[in-house]
C-alpha cells in the first residue's frame, strides 16, 4: 500500500505564474514532511520541510501547506522559473522504534515551466 | 567534494551474480541511509545506520540483500545472486546526528541486471 501519493505524474506552468504540487498520506503517525527535487542523473536535493506542529513554511519562491485533518499537504512555487524544472519528491517520517527516520516517498511529480 | 558521493555510477551484471556498491557519506554525519528506486516509483527505503547502533533493516527485500559499515564512514551494499527485478537506482543519503530528518543524497548507483 502507497502510504504517500502523488497522484499528478506530471504539471506544466508557464513561467511567472504559481506551481502547486499536491500530496496525500495515509499514515496518521507521520509527523515531519519534506519536499525534494530531483534532477535526472542526480540525487534529490532537499528543496523544504514542515513539522506536523505547523500549517506552513515559507521559504523565498517555496511555501509547504500542511492539512493534517485532510492528511494533505502542498507545495507553492510562485513566480515559477524554468530552472525549476524537475521531478518533486513528497517525504514523510516518523520516528521509528529502532531510531531510524526512514522516509517514505511518493512517485513524485515532473514539473516543466515553460518560458 | 563535501557531498556524498557514491561508486560505481552504473552497473550491469549478469542474473545471478553478486554486486557491491559502495557510499561515502558527507563527514561527520552519523546517519546513514539506503534507498532504491525502481522505475516510476517513489524510493524505498532499505536500511538505516547511526552511529554504533544496531541497523535498522526493515526495508531489506530479501536476505540478498545485505548492508555494511564501518564505523561512520563508508557502506556497502551487497546483492547476492542477482534478480531482474532488483534493476534500480540505488540511492544513498547521510545526515547529522540531530537533524535525522534532512537527508543528503549521493547521486546513486544505477544497476542493470540482465
């Protein structure tokens, strides 16, 4: 079972304009959320994060919306540049009793901004 | 470099062969992650180290699959008798002691099984 989904495969923006990407989870245990973004033949490179503690963080073009009750969360790029052309990875955890903060990842969403 | 840095960059290997891959981890990070991510899927999570504790292997598929390190440092992933099916990239990540949650991620090991 896919405890994080990102169920858009793929988003296209003009540039200027906002990129939302959506998440869901399922696993009520998860409290910490992460956003990375990926570019081919590179590893993810951590974009923004958010405790289940709050409902937003902000930073710069990039704003995470949390909605624990929907088990939702969002992630805002606004204006959009074409150098954020990528694949974003939604990333939850929890901490687990062995220690570990082992993140489980959706499919991820390929964003193309268009000039 | 200050990243984590991963060897080789791409495998292909026979069905039934044994493979290794190997992460340097950023310096001074304790933890220490492997993930795979087969094709159009999200990663998975394989196996987690820190520090001296016991490994956390809950994500190991089969007992293939296999994980070393030495102290903090290197790690060795070890697939025995290769399967098409384990086809992936292989991705490793480290990250501070106390900033478990943010993860740095090597550019992976991509492994073709034949």
């Amino acid at each position: 079972d896919q405890q994080v989904k990102q169920n858009s495969p793929s988003l296209s923006v003009q540039e200027g304009r906002i990129s939302i990407l959506n998440c869901d989870y399922t696993n009520s245990m998860f409290d910490y959320f992460l956003w990375y973004k990926k570019y081919p033949a590179e590893g993810p490179t951590f974009l923004i994060s958010i405790s289940s503690i709050k409902d937003k963080n902000e930073d710069g073009r990039f704003t995470v919306f949390l909605n624990k009750s929907a088990k939702h969360l969002s992630l805002h790029i606004v204006p959009s540049q074409p150098g954020d052309s990528a694949v974003y990875f939604c990333a939850a955890s929890a901490h687990s009793g062995a220690g570990s903060y082992q993140l489980t990842f959706g499919k991820g969403t390929k964003l193309s901004v268009i000039p | 470099g200050a990243g984590v840095s991963q060897s080789p960059s791409n495998k292909v290997t026979e069905k039934g062969k044994d493979v290794e891959l190997r992460c340097d981890p950023i310096s001074g990070h304790t933890a220490l992650y492997w993930y795979r991510q087969r094709l159009g899927q999200g990663l998975e999570f394989l196996i987690y180290f820190q520090g001296n504790s016991a490994p956390d292997k809950s994500g190991l598929p089969s007992d293939r699959f296999s994980a070393e390190r030495t102290g903090e440092s290197v790690s060795t992933l070890t697939i025995q008798r290769t399967q098409q099916e384990d086809s992936a990239v292989y991705l490793c990540a480290s990250s501070p002691a106390f900033a478990d949650n943010e993860q740095f991620f090597g550019p992976g090991t991509r492994l073709t099984v034949l």
